[in-house]
C-alpha cells in the first residue's frame, strides 16, 4: 500500500499515567501499520509514579518505543518537544489516557493522504473504567448536554466531514514549519488554539468516522469537577493571550453560572427574581433527568439515573465556576497567570 511507505512519528505527551499508559502503548504496538516505518515518542513530563518504568519496560521489547524528558511538565511542552524530535512525514498525536483501534494509523494516513488535509482525526468513543460513577461520567461526555456540538464526541457521521479540531490529530509535518509549533503559553487548550491558527491560515481539519479511538475519562465525581473547574478557566484565560474566542459551547457553562448568580443577587433586591431563579433551576433538573433518563435507557442500566444528574452538575458547574475564575483573572489587573509562561 501507498501509505505504508510513509515515515510517520507518534508523540504521546505523558505524566503520571500508570494507570493507562501500558494500555495505550499497547494498542500502539499491536498496529497494523509497518514498524519498521513508524516511532513512538513518550514524552514524560517527570512523572513521580511508575510511569517511566512501564515506559522503560516497553521500550525493551520494542525498539521503536523511545522515552524523552519534559522537565517544563506542561503538554504544549510535551508537543514541541516531540515534533522537534520527529523523523516522520505525518505526525500523530496520542491521548495516554486512550486505546486505539488496530488500524488507527493506516486510517489515518490513508485519511490524510486522500483528502490532502492538514490535519485529520475520527470519533473518539468516550469509555470508561469500571463503576457507576465512571460510566455515568462517559455518559455525560459522550452526550450533546454534556459536550454540546464537539463532534468527535457527540456526532456519527456517515461520511468524512470538515470540522473545527479532532482529538489527537494527524498533521502533515509540514504545518509545524508554516504555522509554527504549539503556543507553551496555553497549559490547556493548546490544540483548539493550534487548530484555529491552522484554519486561519486556510489550513483543512477532518473528521472521519472509521478512524475511532477508545478515551478513559476521569472516573470519580471529585476528579471530573476539578478537571472540569480548569478547563473552564482555560476556555477564558485564552482571550488574553491569543485576543479571540473558541466556539460558543465553550462559553455557555460561563453564561450559565453567571445567570445562576445574577438571579440569586437580583433576588434580595426584588422578589420576582427569585421565581426565576426557581424557574431556571427547574428546567436545568427537567433537561438533566431527560438526558440521564435517556443514557440510562440505551445503555440498560437503570441505577445510572442516580449517578449521571451528578456527572452533568459536576460538568456543567465545574465548568461554569472555573469560566467565571477565569474571568475574573482575566479582568483584573493581576498580570500573572497559571503558569510562569503565561
């Protein structure tokens, strides 16, 4: 096949992923793509767990396997680092948190080549480990309610489709060198900012549907808000270092606290705002129970019902307060970020 004559490189930003990343790797190694044309670069961010043991222990049984230090920690660092390191004609980004398809690879390379776009990814089926919280959590990322219009989440199209960004990504190596390497300023959020300068720069991003990749999402109540808080601060945050916005699902949870809050203070100076606040946390509860009721009826698990409200607060809320910190950074006058690059 044409695309097996491909050189590509694989970068898997990592850190403190025990857990997750032998399955990862494994996945990796079992492609159906030559090795002899491909190499793996885990780019560790430090990890104080046995991350880079299990990373060591695999690069003893395969020799395409390589470990490389990012004593910064920070993903975008991760990224740079591996580009600058990659041999290959296409790079691809990995999840260490993820499990990928068998041919995953060749798809992506025979995506990339047929459609000639810069940057392609398929649909990332949103798994999760065992328990109920677990999967009331995969249930609410793999929801329109949970992840709004994010279409290698919520959508199956039939048919490749343009888009605005994919998870991971397959790039032609190329983009690094015309747009330049990620921005080390964004701690999160780093690819939605890569992929809008892509676009503006008339860049092409596709989603195809038969390219799939398995993602763990985090799999206790506690950890998902705070994830949530941070990604929520990091879709506001941006404004001050890139000077334009993301896609409106990435500010709705902002709007959606901050009316929460506004009616609760209008309340104590007339009453009638209080009834909508009443009138607002009404719908809120009947479009969760909807939604939950929903997952819990496909996936054949009634006992979700009681978890996946839960999963959506923690979502939506999460979001919404860490939008709201990050407003209020945004607007002051402290200059200082969260981190020293910012």
């Amino acid at each position: 096949m044409e695309n097996e004559k491909k050189i590509l490189s694989i970068i898997i930003p990592c850190r403190n992923e025990e857990k997750f990343i032998g399955k990862c790797l494994d996945s990796v190694a079992a492609q159906d793509y030559p090795k002899e044309n491909f190499d793996v670069l885990a780019v560790d961010g430090m990890s104080d767990d046995g991350t880079r043991k299990i990373i060591g222990d695999y690069r003893e049984k395969f020799p395409f396997i390589k470990l490389l230090d990012n004593p910064e920690k920070f993903t975008p660092f991760a990224m740079n680092i591996g580009i600058k390191n990659a041999k290959g004609d296409f790079i691809i980004f990995m999840g260490a948190h993820a499990e990928y398809a068998l041919d995953y690879v060749s798809r992506c390379v025979t995506a990339a080549e047929k459609s000639n776009a810069d940057n392609v990814g398929g649909i990332a089926k949103i798994s999760s480990c065992q328990g109920l919280p677990a999967k009331a959590i995969a249930g609410v990322l793999s929801s329109p309610f949970g992840a709004g219009d994010a279409r290698y989440k919520t959508l199956l199209p039939k048919e490749p489709i343009e888009t605005d960004t994919v998870f991971g990504g397959c790039y032609k190596k190329e983009v690094f060198s015309k747009i330049g390497l990620f921005d080390e300023r964004m701690i999160r959020s780093q690819d939605m900012e890569f992929n809008m300068r892509l676009k503006k720069a008339g860049g092409k991003i596709m989603l195809f549907p038969d390219i799939v990749v398995n993602y763990y999402p985090k799999s206790n109540f506690r950890e998902f808000f705070v994830h949530n808080f941070w990604d929520g601060v990091w879709a506001i945050w941006p404004l001050r270092i890139m000077k334009t916005t993301f896609k409106l699902r990435h500010y709705l949870p902002l709007f959606f606290v901050l009316s929460f809050l506004g009616l609760g203070i209008l309340s104590f100076i007339w009453q009638p705002f209080l009834f909508l606040l009443f009138f607002e946390a009404g719908l809120y509860f009947v479009a969760s129970i909807y939604f939950s009721a929903k997952i819990s009826f496909n996936e054949k698990e009634w006992r979700l019902l009681f978890f996946l409200p839960i999963a959506f607060a923690a979502r939506h809320f999460g979001y919404g307060v860490g939008s709201v910190f990050g407003l209020i950074k945004l607007l002051s006058k402290d200059n200082g970020a969260f981190s020293k690059k910012s």
